[in-house]
C-alpha cells in the first residue's frame, strides 16, 4: 500500500457535522457505510449481500449496507428488500430513471451514515478481505482506492483497454494513480461530503473525477492493492464504454481549464433526499 499527496490549491479544514436528534442530542452514527450501486443485479445481488453481511459486524449501529437501485428493470429493488426486511443493517434507495453508476455512487455516498464509507461492486468482484484493507487505510488517509494487481482481471483485450485508459486520463489530467477505475473506493466521512456534493459525472468515469476533486483538495489518498475477481454477466462494453468515459473525463478537463463556463452542469442531488442539494458548479 502506498499513499500519495496529491498537490493542489489548499482547501478549508474537513468539517464532520452529525445531525441533532430532536431533543439536540447528536444522533450516533455507524462506524461504516457500505455502498452497492446496482443495475439489473437481481441474480448476483443476493450472493454478495450474504457473503457481506455475513463478514460484516451484526452487531446494532455498527454497519450500514446501503443498496443503490440505478433504475433497474428487473427484480433488484426486490431482491434487496427482500434482504433488508430480515436484516436491519440493510437500506435500499431505488430511483428511476437509469441515471448511471457515478449517479448511484453520489446518492449513496451523500445518503451514508458511517464514519467511513466504502463502495464496492454489487457483483462481488471484491472480496471482504479488500474491503478491511481499503477500511484500514482510512486510519492513514482520507481517501483510500483499490488498485487492481495486475491491472485488474479480466481478458486481455479489456486488461488493455484499462491501462490504456489509465494512460489518458495521466496525460489529460494529471492523476498519478495506478488504477483509477477500480470499483472498490473508500472515503471518511468529510471527504466523501466534500467530495461527492461538488462531482457532477453521472457515468463510469466519475472515479476520476473525484479523484480530480481530491487532488484539488490536497487529499491524501492511500493506494491499497486489491484482487478483482472476474464475474459473467458484465454490464461493461468495453469499446462504446470507453468512448464515453474519455467524453466524460474530457468534460472533466474542460471544467478544469474553463471554469467559468458553468462546470459539468446540472447538480446531482440525491432523487431520495431533496434537502441534499449540490452546488452548481465545481469549485
């Protein structure tokens, strides 16, 4: 593991506000929040709750595992109601319409409640192991990611494609990560409000934004390497997904280099949670 300063314009102190209880006492917050984004994950779904609820603490308040349903047409938001109706550590925030991984990763990072805040696949491609490692180094960093070994499971071709895109996004903005894309990112608290009300990319590239977002808060991020299992049923397509992701991250670019052109445009607030606002544009 290895953690890297990511210099930038200095940002004001992390504030950690706890909501008040109705009699002004401040309400006690878990010390995790789990966030699984889902598309169409009713068939996968179920083997990654029971594998992660089972590696996670059962005791009360400890945990919270926050399922994100981005608009899926099949049985998801069932599946996981199903789940949260037996196990009380279990929230699902279903919204419609499909509106994109980054989107669903925004809504649960903003509606989390632990101290620290992971996201994983839904599809368990990240074993309970990986997620103690990312948990762990937030006791070093701010901000933890996985980094694939290897550059990631997969085929060939798609390993390829990663490290070339890794490439592009070095050279269009700067990151000195590894591995950007890695679907297993963790963040205490403050950083993850701080981070997640100013991203703006709905879709798969917004793991660089936020890591953009993170350089210009001079966050540092701990870099933990992680093992990604390769699951069928992929919902990436590799060359029209790529595509778009160099779209956004050039959007990302544009923002960086005009800023006063308005940013990556409409705010993404949290459908469940209209109190939620975001800014208008990135600062």
């Amino acid at each position: 593991m290895r953690a890297v300063t990511t210099p930038g314009p200095r940002s004001e102190p992390l504030a950690n506000p706890r909501p008040a209880s109705p009699g002004g006492l401040a309400t006690i917050a878990p010390g995790l929040s789990v966030v699984l984004p889902c598309y169409n994950e009713a068939d996968r779904l179920p083997g990654t709750l029971q594998a992660l609820l089972a590696h996670l603490s059962a005791a009360p308040g400890e945990v919270e595992v926050l399922v994100v349903d981005d608009g899926s047409t099949d049985a998801t938001v069932e599946v996981a109601e199903a789940t949260a109706a037996v196990d009380k550590r279990v929230r699902v925030l279903p919204y419609h319409p499909n509106r994109g991984k980054g989107f669903a990763v925004r809504t649960g990072m903003l509606a989390a409640e632990g101290e620290r805040v992971v996201f994983t696949d839904a599809d368990g491609s990240y074993g309970p192991s990986d997620l103690d490692r990312i948990v762990a180094a937030l006791d070093r960093a701010p901000v933890a990611i996985g980094s694939r070994a290897g550059g990631g499971g997969g085929p060939v071709a798609r390993r390829a494609a990663s490290r070339v895109f890794n490439m592009a996004i070095r050279g269009a903005l700067g990151l000195p990560f590894g591995d950007t894309q890695s679907g297993l990112k963790g963040f205490r608290r403050a950083a993850a409000q701080q981070l997640f009300r100013q991203a703006r990319v709905d879709g798969f590239a917004f793991d660089v934004e936020v890591l953009w977002l993170a350089r210009q808060l001079r966050l540092e991020v701990a870099e933990v390497t992680v093992q990604a299992m390769e699951r069928p049923g992929s919902k990436v397509q590799m060359v029209a997904d790529a595509l778009e992701m160099l779209g956004q991250v050039w959007a990302v670019r544009q923002a960086v280099t005009n800023p006063a052109d308005g940013g990556l445009g409409p705010g993404p607030s949290s459908p469940l949670d209209p109190a939620a606002a975001v800014p208008a544009a990135l600062s």
